[in-house]
C-alpha cells in the first residue's frame, strides 16, 4: 500500500459535524472557496457514524476561520464566537490526531 492511497480519517462527535455542516452552508452561501465539498462531506456524515477524511476536516476548519474573518463585520458577536468555536474543535481534533502517543517510559 502506498501512503498515497492510505486515506487517514477522524471520528468526530455528532454536534460537531451538525454545527460544522450549519455554518459551511453559510460558507458556501459567502462563495467560499472548498466549503461545498466540506459541506457534502459533513451532510454525508451520519451515514459514516460520522468519520470523515482527516483533509476534509483540516479544509473545513479552514473554511470556517475564513468565514468568521468575511462575517465579522456583519454578524452578531455570539454569531461569530459559535463559527470559530467550531472551527477550533475541528482543529483542536486534527492536531490531537497528528500527536505522537504519550509513553509511560520517558525517553
């Protein structure tokens, strides 16, 4: 197996992809660029018991960071906290995922 092949993929907790999916259909509305493949991929989901690929996650946190940035002159302030709350918890994820696993023994 090559490593081109080998997707990597996260789980991710059900209201998590819910409010990802709400505020990347606001992306997509604001033309931003990757959210309509996030979007499906979020909406899709469910039927995966919510295991998406680990570059589908790292694109929408980015789609979001990018959203919070073009709305944050015309979005409630909760409005804007709730998009890059998301957005962290999609990021925080993909770096826990990137972590080495800690050892009991130190080197």
């Amino acid at each position: 197996m090559t490593s081109s092949s080998f997707h990597r993929t996260i789980t991710l907790p059900a209201p998590v992809c819910d409010d990802a999916a709400h505020h990347l259909e606001q992306a997509v509305q604001r033309a931003v660029d990757g959210a309509a493949a996030c979007r499906h991929a979020f909406r899709e989901a469910d039927a995966t018991d919510y295991v998406l690929p680990l570059a589908v996650v790292e694109q929408a946190a980015a789609c979001l960071l990018v959203l919070a940035t073009e709305s944050a002159q015309t979005v409630r302030p909760s409005a804007l906290r709730a998009v890059i709350g998301v957005a962290l918890r999609l990021r925080d994820a993909v770096e826990a995922v990137h972590q080495p696993a800690l050892t009991s023994n130190p080197w």
